[in-house]
C-alpha cells in the first residue's frame, strides 16, 4: 500500500530533537529522509542510556529508524557541494541550527530556493528566526520555563514544575511536520514552495491553547 508521502525527499539538517521528530513523522508517511550529520554525529547517537548498538542509543533510534544519513563537514567546500546537489534533488530542506547558522553555512533559503526554485524549506528554533529572543539558547526546559507551562504541572502550592519528558520539543516537532505537509500540498496547487518558521515558543503557545484562551 502506498504512503502519503511516498516519492518525496526530505534532506535533514537537524539533531538532538524536535527536528529529528519532524522528519521522523515525514519518513513514517513515506518519505525518503537523508540525515545529514557532522563528523561527531547527532547528540542523541550516545543518550539514553543502553546502547542499541554502537553511535546508535535508543534515544537516537526512536526518532532517527529509517532515515539514510551521510556525514558531511559544512565547512568543507567539497562536502559543501554534496549537500548542494543532495537539495537539488530534494523536496524539503529541514534546519534546527540557531538562526543565521545555516546562512553563514552557505545553505540558507535563498540559496536552496536558487538551487531547487519550488523547494519547502523550515526552520525550527527556540524563538523564531526575527524578534530580540531570535539568539537566545533555548533548549525544552527553557521554553516550558518561559512559556508558563511549568506553572500549570505539580500541586497546588508547590513551585513550578517540569512536565517529565521533553514536551515542547516534541509538540515542535510535530507541528513542523504538520506546516510542512500543508506546504507540500500548496505546492501541489500553486507550484511554489515557501520558507517556514516554526518557533518552539511559539507551540508551547499553541498546546496551551485551552487555558491561554480563558486566562
């Protein structure tokens, strides 16, 4: 039986988390994903306690099982053209790097819109690629600090609290997932593809829609 998105290739510039949950939601409907890795590899390889086997923990295999992955120094002219002809045969460029990371990279919006003209490309960060937060280090614990979410987890009383797994982290994920299903499908339509920004902040706000509404 055929997938949604059999036939469509995604090149994954993410790590740690809630891009590798992105793409991993694209791959699950079919997509072909090619991770690209630097030579130390995802942070996650080595987390999560027993080793699956060697670089690949379970952590990592969770979001990671299926994807090709390939390492790639960014910095490195010659890998830099791999990653470039890899686009051009992509559909989606995803990226988690702090904004304006993948610009200095030489493989920002503009330069993939150049090379692949209807290419959807997202950006996940903490606080979005504009805006005085754009810089700032924001990992899960942060935004659900910031966000208020830790504000509404333990018992009356009681000062705030983590929710115990990396929520925001995965809510980013996927509703990054879900804006780039919704390109892909514009893109049908129009034949554009179109830059997108998805802010972990941003979602927080949006899980929380059910009380931020009534506060």
């Amino acid at each position: 039986m055929s997938q949604a998105l059999d036939g469509y290739r995604i090149i994954d510039f993410t790590h740690v988390l809630s891009g590798p949950i992105a793409t991993n939601y694209l791959r699950l409907q079919g997509a072909d994903v090619v991770k690209i890795e630097s030579s130390i590899g995802d942070t996650m390889r080595n987390y999560g306690g027993r080793k699956v086997k060697d670089g690949m923990g379970p952590s990592f295999v969770s979001v990671n099982a299926g994807k090709r992955s390939i390492v790639l120094d960014l910095k490195n002219d010659a890998d830099l053209e791999v990653a470039r002809r890899l686009i051009a045969t992509a559909d989606v460029v995803v990226e988690n790097f702090r904004p304006g990371v993948i610009d200095r990279l030489g493989l920002g919006y503009q330069v993939c819109r150049e090379i692949r003209p209807n290419i959807v490309f997202c950006s996940i960060s903490g606080f979005g690629q504009s805006g005085p937060l754009k810089a700032n280090p924001a990992v899960d614990q942060i935004i659900q600090s910031m966000s208020g979410l830790m504000n509404l987890s333990g018992e009356p009383g009681s000062p705030p609290v983590r929710v115990g797994f990396p929520v925001v982290d995965t809510f980013s994920g996927l509703l990054a997932a879900l804006a780039i299903v919704s390109a892909l499908l514009q893109r049908e339509r129009t034949g554009e593809g179109q830059y997108i920004d998805v802010a972990m902040f941003d979602a927080a706000m949006v899980m929380m829609v059910s009380v931020l509404g009534p506060y």
